[in-house]
C-alpha cells in the first residue's frame, strides 16, 4: 500500500536525481566551454618542442604571439607552405623581422594523419624553409582543446598584454588551391597590420578553414 510516507521519499529521491543530473549537464557544458575567448587573457599554457625545450606563453610576455596548429599531410597546409609562393612561410619571416613569436602546434596524436616526431618535425622547417620561433608537439592535444583549434591550418593572434585578439582562418579562401592564395585577404596580416597601427582587429574572429585536428 503506497502511504503519504511513500510518496514524500520518492518526491525527494526524484528531486535528488533531477539536481544531480543538473549539475552533471552544467559540469559538462563548462568543461567543453573554450578558455580562448576574443578580448581576453589568452589561456596560459606549457608544451615542449621539436627540440626538446619546455616552453611557455608566459615566456613571450610583451611579445605578440601567433599560435599556428598545422599538419603538414594536410592539403590545406600543402597549399600556403607550397613554394611558390611560400605563403606561410613568407608570414613566418616578416613576424621574425617584427620581433613577433611564431608558435606552430601539431596536435595530431599518435597514429594519426600529422603525427611526427620531433626530428621529422625539423625536418619539415628545414625542408620548406619555414621559420617558426618554436614548434610544439601537442599529440595529447592539451594545448589544441584548450584553443579549441578545430582545423589545421588554425591562427589565433595574442598581443603584448596577452590578450587574445584573432582566432580562425589564415584567410578569406576556402581552398586548397594554390593559385587562390593571390586573390584572398589574409586575415592574420591584416590583423598583424591593424595591431601595428594602434587599431583594433576589425575581424577578430573569422571561420577556420582546413583538415580537422585529429585529436
């Protein structure tokens, strides 16, 4: 026989699945919320390089910094480091020559498409005559979640103070034709070019075009 005593605890029992599930849904939706948001401070973060060095965002501090998540298997990066015109590396030496910090992130993990190791990934700046001031190997994608870098290539721009103030596609073509590279605006440039001004990034958030991180 159900009695009022009944009916009170499975009331409560319900009540308690209910806040429980809740605060499941709400844990979830903020874990998969990007840190990286435009206008503010840019997620700190530590990754190790193709030469062994520990390196750390807050290492640039009063540095402008470009993020670059690449993999070189990639068609879409074939086609801005295919030379010529050597577009990405290109933008790689004219950032070195501005004292800009050019970090390219390879988040493919193990096994998959992009996945190198550090003397293959030299190989590779060597190769193409990239000019990168660091590459970092980030196969447990730690860095890549954190920036929520959805395609290679992915740009995000941080400035001196460490604000975030770019994020997306290195330019207005969605291709991976060569011959589409002359005709498009790049982003980061324009971007790099307004920040030299003293001006506001007039489009800091465009959407990234490519192969999809394989995390």
């Amino acid at each position: 026989m159900i009695t009022r005593r009944h009916l009170s605890l499975a009331a409560g029992m319900a009540a308690a699945v209910a806040l429980t599930a809740g605060a499941l849904i709400a844990s979830t939706a903020e874990a998969s919320t990007p840190a990286a948001v435009i206008g503010q401070p840019a997620p700190a973060f530590t990754g190790v390089t193709s030469n062994g060095e520990t390196v750390s965002l807050s290492d640039f501090a009063g540095k402008t910094v470009i993020l670059e998540w690449t993999n070189h298997d990639c068609p879409f990066v074939v086609k801005h480091y295919t030379s010529p015109p050597s577009n990405m590396q290109t933008l790689q030496k004219q950032a070195a020559e501005n004292d800009i910090v050019w970090l390219s992130v390879i988040s493919s993990r193990a096994g998959e498409q992009g996945h190198v190791s550090p003397e293959r990934a030299n190989e590779l700046t060597a190769s193409r005559g990239a000019a990168p001031a660091h590459v970092i190997l980030d196969a447990a994608g730690t860095i890549g979640r954190l920036y929520d870098a959805k395609t290679t290539p992915h740009m995000f721009i941080i400035t001196p103070e460490g604000q975030l103030v770019y994020d997306g596609a290195i330019d207005s073509v969605r291709s991976s034709r060569v011959a589409d590279i002359a005709g498009a605006d790049n982003y980061v440039s324009i971007a790099l070019a307004e920040l030299a001004e003293g001006k506001p990034v007039s489009n800091p958030v465009t959407t990234p075009y490519g192969c999809a991180v394989k995390y």
